[in-house]
C-alpha cells in the first residue's frame, strides 16, 4: 500500500452491495478497503477500531441508520470523513446527513471513476454543497418517473414526442434535445435559441455506428469535420437494442454549460437512452420476452464482477513461484482464490469453494471473498481468528444460506513458515523434496465456514523446504468423473503431482488440468474447478 493510499471503510446492510464495492475498491492502487459494516453502529465501532479516511455511509439500515451513524463519527473523529450513499427517496435522510457533517452524497447508480474522485476530494477535506446533492436526488426521481412512463405503450412520435417534453426540459434545463428514431424520425423534445449549434447529420451517421456515449466540448474537432462551435458544448448517445445491439436511435444534447463540470448529466443521458431502447423496441413490435436477455446480461455482468475480484497475475517473490487457475463450470463460480499482501512481506494465500452453484453461489462468492480477505489484512498474523470472524459475519449478513470451505494460510516468505487454518476444505498436498514421506495432506482443523456459530478454528504450522511443492485444489478437481461415472480421485491427482515436483508452478497447475480435462474426455464438466501452486525455489 503506498503511503498516500486512502483508507476507505464501506458500511451497508446488503451483503451484494458491500462486496461489489469493496471489489472496485480492491482494484484501484489508491484504495484501500480496511473494513465493512452491516449497520451505522457496527460503522462507528469499526470506525474507533481502524480509523479510516473515509467511509461510504448506506442511509437506510437497521439499528442505526446512517444519518444518526455519520453525527456520532462526525462528532467523535472529525477528520473521519463521512460519503453518504443514496436513491431519490431518501430526500430528508441525506438532508439530515449533511446537516450533522456528511461531507457529500453519493447516489447509488454513481459511475466508478466519480466514485474515486468524490473519496479522493473527500480525504483532501472537499465537501460537497447539500443543494447540489439535493439537484441530484430530483434528477433522479424525475428519470424513474420517466422510466414508469416509457413502461407504458404509446402509439406514434407525436405522443413520444408530448411524453418527453413533459420531462426532459427539467432534468436537462438550458438545453437543446433532439432524439432520433432510426431511419429518420425526429424528436424535438426542448430547444434553445443557439445558433450554430445544430446537430448535423454527419453527427447522425457517425452515431449509428459508435455505441459510446461523447462528449464534446467548445473546440473541439468531431470525428467526422469540422469543430464544436464555442458557446456549447454536445452530448451524442446512442439508443441500441440490449440484446444485440441494434442501433435504434439516438440522443443529441446541446448545453450552454460544460457537460463535464457535472458528470451525472452524461449518466443521466445514459440512463435515458437505456430506456428509450426498451420503449422503442417495444413500439416497434421487435421485442421478445425480456426475462432471457436480462439473465444472461446479469449472468455476464456478474461473471466480469467475479473475474474482478480474482488476482490479475500470481506474486512474484523472490525464491518463490506461484500460479493459479479457475475453469468455472458456467457463467459464473462458486470457487475463488486470493494472494493477500500482508504486513512485513508476508502472503496469505487462499482458495475456497461455495457449496452450491448459479448466482446465488457467485454472490456468495464475492461475499465470502471479501470477508476473509478484509480480516486477514485486519489480522495478518492471526488466521485462526480472521476466520473465526468471517463465519460469524457470513451467518450474520446471510442467515446461514449457505457454506464455504476454505483454506487460508499467512506465508511468511523469508522463512518459509505457513500458518493456516483449514475450513473443511480438500487437503491441499505438501511435496516435499526431501527423503522420508513425499506428500503431506494439510487436513481440516475446523468445519466449512458458515454453518455454526462461534465456531473455532485450529491454527497449524508447515515449513517449506528448499523445492517443496504446496497443491491446493477444489473438490472439482477429485470429483471430475468420466464418462463411466468413475471419480478421478486422490490417487489420480498424486499421480500428476509426485513426478513433477520438480516442475515450475505454472507447468503443474497446467499439467493437474490436462490431466482433469483429458479423464473427463467429452463429459461435461459438473463443478468448478481452481488450482493453486505454490513452490519454494532450490
């Protein structure tokens, strides 16, 4: 973690919510998540605990709410600051959050790189007006009360056309809007009396084919020619079919005012052109049931998130190699891995796997993974207790649902110590290259997480050796079966690890899956399946 790193606590009821942030954080190089929290009093205990830059405060929890959680952080540690997140109906709470010292309001649908922007201003003590915050809530009430509009059919332009002035000039005031409906039907929903800031057709075209939303300021040169005049600046956004992107239409704004001195118009326009696809292909007679598209696009979405929150690449230590693979059985995976850096230039490395399948076990999954890897960097010394804790957060954030076994251990790389605990998960297999007995199976010291509370954990110790070799593996690995029912088993597996010891990590981890792939032959594959290889060099 550099030294200008932020120290950022995320606090909301909703498991998924608290786990999709914490794994955009995760991914930023000036981020660091140092905690969550379920309620406002869990975020004030937790704040007097690790003393965060900022946190990013949910408004509506149970116990305590976030108005009444930011006055008691507010008061405490003032220069705790205090990002409130909410929807357009939370009008009088986010009133109230300003009022006892939040620094700003953040709505839910906020873009990812506004999100590192509103923590960075905050950490540098910006705070942010109550009525700008106030403008964006009626932003945003205004548009769903367009979205359940558009929901219902309307029969030609003409009607479309009286729909969108009745909205559109307050959520976009002093603006020029025109919408067009593919081939050539134009909407003038609002205008203003700008000279030369008309939007030409070569703006039209060039739309049609460029699914990204633009921006361009006074000066600058189009793609096509010629330059945005001065005096305004032009938004152009296109409407496309969510199932295959047609283009439909498309969305021309002309602003007096910059468009980037408020990014959540541009979001704004985005979110408007979603639902004119909807609507229009509806009207248009060329929409199918939309449940199927909608799944696979959240069965996507949600296979990027998970994708996200597993490392990009394997550490790189000195005298040390290290690989790791997933092959998910479907869209999304119950399995995960981690490399944790630790304190003092230790590792903990992870690999785990939720006992059930589809998204319920995906958002587990980012549940469970964010869990650990929050304590384990809150105890980095101690992963007996770090686990301990994510049981009883799993049981407390989803009621005991569902389980995880998992495996985590600290390396400490210098001496080649492995403290680890072992929640219910297969044993991963310590190869050793010395004489005596070539393979330890680091079994179970407690049950999978999730199931008991108050559970406890027995926290053991391994040492590498010059050239030993540790496999850690999902039961996908040993379950794969063949085309005859027939597991492919532990001896199996000893089989690929014991003659190549010797072998880098990545040629191993490569080698168990070949061997995984080849045993199964043309039977699909009916789990997930991750590897892990960790080796000390000689």
């Amino acid at each position: 973690m550099s030294a200008a790193a932020v120290r950022v606590v995320v606090v909301d009821d909703l498991p998924v919510i608290r786990s999709g942030w914490a794994a955009f954080l995760r991914s930023v190089p000036d981020m660091h998540l140092i905690g969550e929290a379920s309620d406002g009093e869990d975020a004030v205990q937790l704040c007097g605990l690790v003393m965060p830059d900022v946190v990013l405060m949910d408004l509506e929890m149970p116990r305590m709410d976030g108005v009444a959680a930011t006055r008691l952080i507010s008061q405490r540690w003032p220069q705790i600051k205090v990002l409130v997140l909410g929807n357009f109906h939370d009008h009088s709470l986010l009133q109230q959050a300003m009022e006892v010292g939040a620094a700003g309001f953040l709505s839910k649908n906020i873009t990812p790189d506004e999100l590192v922007k509103a923590i960075r201003l905050a950490k540098a003590g910006q705070r942010m007006d109550a009525s700008h915050a106030a403008r964006e809530l009626n932003r945003a009430e205004r548009l769903k009360i367009l979205e359940y509009e558009l929901r219902n059919p309307w029969q030609d332009a003409a009607e479309l056309t009286t729909l969108l002035r009745q909205h559109l000039p307050d959520l976009f005031p002093n603006c020029q809007m025109r919408v067009r409906i593919y081939p050539a039907q134009d909407l003038e929903v609002s205008a203003i009396d700008e000279p030369g800031c008309a939007i030409s057709e070569s703006a039209w075209k060039w739309l049609r084919n460029n699914p990204h939303t633009q921006v361009y300021l006074p000066g600058d040169a189009y793609p096509w020619t010629g330059r945005q005049p001065d005096g305004c600046s032009l938004t152009l956004a296109s409407i496309r079919q969510h199932e295959n992107a047609k283009p439909l239409g498309g969305l021309g704004l002309v602003s007096r005012q910059p468009v980037l001195d408020d990014p959540s118009i541009t979001r704004t326009i985005e979110a408007l052109a979603a639902m004119l696809a909807q609507s229009v292909s509806a009207a248009q007679g060329r929409a199918r049931p939309l449940w199927p598209a909608n799944l696979a696009y959240e069965l996507s979405e949600a296979a990027r998130i998970q994708a996200s929150i597993l490392p990009k690449e394997s550490p790189r230590l000195a005298g040390w190699d290290f690989a790791a693979r997933l092959q998910p059985a479907r869209e999304t995976s119950g399995d995960f891995y981690d490399f944790i850096p630790l304190p003092n230039g230790n590792l903990g490395i992870v690999i785990a796997d939720v006992t059930d399948k589809g998204m319920g076990a995906a958002m587990f999954m980012a549940l469970s993974s964010t869990l650990i890897r929050t304590y384990a960097l809150q105890y980095p010394t101690l992963p007996g207790f770090a686990v301990s804790i994510v049981n009883d957060r799993i049981l407390s954030d989803t009621h005991g649902s569902m389980f995880v076994t998992a495996f985590f251990g600290v390396l400490e790389p210098h001496t080649g110590r492995l403290r680890y605990v072992n929640a219910g998960h297969p044993p991963p297999l310590m190869v050793s290259s010395a004489k005596g007995k070539p393979v330890d199976q680091l079994r179970a010291t407690g049950m999978a997480l999730g199931m008991v509370e108050k559970a406890t954990w027995q926290q053991k110790v391994v040492k590498f050796s010059p050239g030993d070799v540790l496999l850690l593996y999902t039961d996908g690995v040993t379950e794969a079966q063949n085309p005859d029912g027939e597991d492919f088993g532990e001896d199996n597996l000893f089989d690929v690890v014991l003659p190549r010891r010797s072998s880098s990590a990545q040629e191993l981890q490569d080698s168990v899956f070949e061997a995984v792939n080849r045993f199964t032959g043309s039977q699909a594959t009916g789990d997930d399946i991750a590897v892990m290889v960790v080796c000390r060099k000689k």
